[in-house]
C-alpha cells in the first residue's frame, strides 16, 4: 500500500506521478485498444510517450541541479 501511495503520488518537480514518468502513462488509464486501436499503434503511443517524458525529466532534471548549484555558490 505505500508503495502504490507513493507511486502515485503527484510529485511537484516533475508534475506527474513516479509511476507516470517510469511507464509513461498514469495509472488508471482507459484501455486504448478498444477504442479502435490496434496493439501496435497503442505501443508506438507508449515508446513516444515514453521518450518525451524523459526529455521532458532530463530538461527539469537539470534545471532543479542548476538551481541547487546556483544556491551552493552564493554559500
């Protein structure tokens, strides 16, 4: 149970869950394949998402080291 309340968690660096940024997708999500969409098409979705989600962390990632680095300077 605290592994899933803190999987799904908002986290306020990343603005999304662990479980969103690991998976690429949030937790309780409609079931893609029966609105008309194949297997392959859902997997394509999820590697794309996947990618930018990482992108997207790298990016902040970075940003939040710039700013801890920025504060330790001015110490």
């Amino acid at each position: 149970m605290v592994e899933l309340g803190y999987n799904t968690n908002f986290h306020t660096m990343t603005k999304m869950t662990p479980f969103e940024a690991l998976h690429g997708y949030v937790p309780v999500i409609p079931n893609l394949i029966y609105n008309g969409k194949t297997l392959i098409e859902v997997d394509n979705y999820s590697v794309q998402t996947r990618e930018q989600i990482g992108r997207m962390l790298y990016e902040k990632f970075c940003k939040a080291q710039e700013r801890m680095r920025m504060h330790a300077d001015k110490k």
